[in-house]
C-alpha cells in the first residue's frame, strides 16, 4: 500500500501487453490493487481529475483495474470486453500519463465486459457512456494502447489549459446524452 510513481508517456511499460493475473486471490494482486487506489487518489487531488488507473501506469505489467467514483470503487482483474454496441460518441480523452494534454478519440457508447474480482469471482457488466468510455480507456492501457493511438479527427490533441480557455468543461463528451449527465 504506497503512492507509487506514475509512469509517463514515453515509458516503454505504457507499451506491454500485460499478462493475466492467475491468482486473483493472491498477496501480489491485493497489493497491485492497493497501490492503485493509493495512486489514483493522490493523483485525484493533484490533477483535479480522474476516475480509474490501470496497473502499467504505476509500472506493474499485470491485467488489472482500480476504478473509484463518487458511487462505486472496483477492482477489475483480466478485464476483456466481450461485447461492443453499435453506437460510438466523440470523447476528448485525459490520461495520467500525459496529464496535461487532451486528445480527441471515439469509443463505443456501450460495452459488455467480463473480469474476476479479488475473490476471483467471475464477474460481467453492461456500461454505458462515461463509464463504457473509461474501461475502454483502461483496458487499452492493459493492452499497450494510448489514447493518442486513437486519436481522430483534424486537430486531435489540445493542451488542457488551451482547451479550458475555449470550451464547456461538459463539451469534453462529445454525446448530447453524455452532457446531461
């Protein structure tokens, strides 16, 4: 249980392809786990921002997921989706591994995903807007992809402090249905 050290874009771990946890139950995942919730919220209060980190951010190359909002906190182990919808939205997309900079992606509106919890229960959820948009975010980083992998559009990438100038902080989900929210 520590704050570990964020990695940053240009680390070589932001680019593994993580390997599955074999024992959700383990010592080992439990800490990943922790480490994860210790970062994320010192990460919170830096920032002003965030809801999730994924184990490589903090340099550990295992398939697991911290998720923490205002009305939930899970842990997810070997997350996959299984099922995409038919919808996608526009997202200006934030990552801890590059704080400061915003890039312009599109995500599907809603996902279905398997994973095991710490009990290594298996567990699915069907997500839809914001919370579909982060375990897409997350689940590319246990994969080795970057927001700016994805990045679309004419001038995808925005430094946070020019686009605050110019826009809605509520503009950042580009999805009449996700503004409201």
């Amino acid at each position: 249980m520590a704050v570990r050290r964020i990695r940053q874009l240009g680390d070589p771990i932001l680019r593994v392809r993580c390997e599955r946890v074999q024992d959700p139950k383990s010592p080992a995942a439990r800490l990943v786990a922790d480490d994860l919730r210790d970062t994320l919220r010192m990460a919170k209060k830096r920032y002003k921002m965030g809801r999730a980190m994924a184990a490589p951010q903090i340099g550990a190359p295992v398939r697991i997921v911290f998720i923490e909002t205002d009305k939930k906190r899970w842990v997810m182990i070997n997350p996959e989706i299984i099922d995409v919808g038919p919808e996608d939205f526009t997202v200006w997309d934030d990552c801890f591994s590059f704080p400061n900079l915003l890039v312009r992606v599109n995500r599907a509106f809603a996902i279905t995903l398997n994973y095991q919890d710490l009990k290594g229960k298996a567990q699915t959820a069907s997500l839809s807007g914001p919370m579909a948009e982060l375990l897409q975010h997350e689940i590319d980083h246990l994969d080795g992809i970057l927001a700016v992998d994805r990045a679309t559009g004419l001038d995808p990438f925005a430094y946070r402090s020019e686009w605050m100038k110019l826009h809605d902080p509520s503009e950042r989900l580009g999805h009449p249905r996700l503004r409201e929210v």
